[in-house]
C-alpha cells in the first residue's frame, strides 16, 4: 500500500494563510490503513488547525468530509456540491499526491493543497511501523531473487549481488537494516537455486521506470 504520513502543522497553517473557509478532505484508502488520512485523522488535523488559527487571532472555518478513495475520478465528484453551495476558497487533502492532483484537476477555482506527505509504497512490519518494499519500477524480476527485491531493499540499489561493505547480514549504509543480499541468498540456499544467482543477466531495462513521462495502465479486457 502507498504509506502517507502528516505534514507538521506549522507548515499546514502556511498553506492556509489567506484562506478561512476551508474544506478538509480524507480518504478511505490506503492513507486510513497507515492512519494518516483516515476520517479519525481528519478530526484531529482540524481540530488542531482550528486551534492554531484561533491562537493567532485568525479563526478559520474547516469543515471535514471522507471519501471512499480520492485516486477515483468518481469519488471526486461527491466534492462538487458541497463546493457549489459552500464557497470553499481552499481544499486540503488528506489523501496520497494523487488526491490533490486529482481534485486540483477537476476545480480549477479553487486553492488546493496536500495535507500528507506520501513516502514509499511499502508494508507492515509492526503495529505502526511501516517500511518500502516496493519501488514501482514497472518490470517486476524479483522471482530471480527469491521472490525479495534488491532495488528497493538494497541502500545501493544492487542488482548482481552484494558489496562488499556488508557485516554479519546487516547493511554497512544502515546496520539496523539486514543486507537485502544476505537475505536473498539464503533463502535462494534454502530453495536448492543458488545456480540461478551466478547466471549472467543483462543490465536492467529502466524504460520502465522513469523515461516516457506519466506511466498509464490500460486493461482493454476491462473497458468498453
């Protein structure tokens, strides 16, 4: 899931300078599961922005609505009455930089602006700690690894085995981190392929990563 955490307040409320009639918008997806953008989240966030306004002479008004996910042109739509008949001057997301896009796409008079910074697309280690798994480089080949990634999990991105750097399974950039490469090793021992990780491959393709601009998924089995 794509993990979101909040931006400081300080830095919320000089978003907001200019604005007193905002309208803070969460989401249901997977900023909730990470508890960042969820409708509980978006109750503490106002309460707290109205708090700080009122402390510096400046009340604001925020009102707070959830929608089931903010990536969904369909679920931005629910905005529009509420925008009509409100007179927000400025939008707040709650939701991963997709949200904002989105919204700020569709209302073109009205300021919009993230409430989270989005950091990686990651997993559950333990109750309320995540970490990146995934770095969406579009050409998955993690079965050549043991099913681990070492673009994302390795601190230099290694693709044809460890450093030399490595200590006791731990990686030498951040020693509380276990060396991706270690891992793959054993488990590929524990596998009986071990052969595998000494065949030549050729260097990574990275045409699908970044290069071309926007990346677009299209599943003609699925449209009309």
């Amino acid at each position: 899931m794509i993990i979101a955490e909040r931006k400081p307040i300080k830095e919320l409320l000089e978003m907001l300078a200019g604005h007193d009639k905002v309208l803070l918008v969460g989401c249901k997806g997977c900023v909730t599961v990470c508890n960042a953008g969820g409708v509980k989240e978006v109750g503490v966030l106002a309460s707290a922005l109205r708090i700080a306004r009122r402390r510096q002479g400046r009340p604001i008004e925020i009102d707070e609505m959830t929608l089931d996910r903010q990536c969904e042109p369909e679920f931005i739509s629910w905005l529009e009455e509420p925008i009509r008949e409100k007179g927000y001057t400025a939008i707040m997301s709650a939701a991963c930089s997709v949200g904002p896009q989105y919204i700020a796409e569709r209302f073109d008079k009205v300021a919009v602006m993230p409430a989270l910074n989005t950091k990686f697309i990651g997993g559950t280690l333990e109750h309320e700690v995540w970490a990146e798994f995934c770095r969406a480089c579009g050409n998955c080949g993690i079965h050549n690894f043991g099913g681990l990634c070492p673009i994302t999990r390795c601190s230099k991105g290694l693709l044809h085995g460890p450093c030399a750097g490595s200590s006791g399974g731990k990686c030498e950039v951040r020693p509380e981190v276990d060396c991706i490469w270690h891992l793959i090793y054993t488990r590929m021992k524990n596998l009986g392929q071990v052969e595998k990780l000494k065949a030549l491959k050729p260097a990574k393709d990275w045409s699908s990563y970044w290069s071309g601009g926007v990346r677009r998924v299209v599943r003609e089995d699925l449209t009309l």
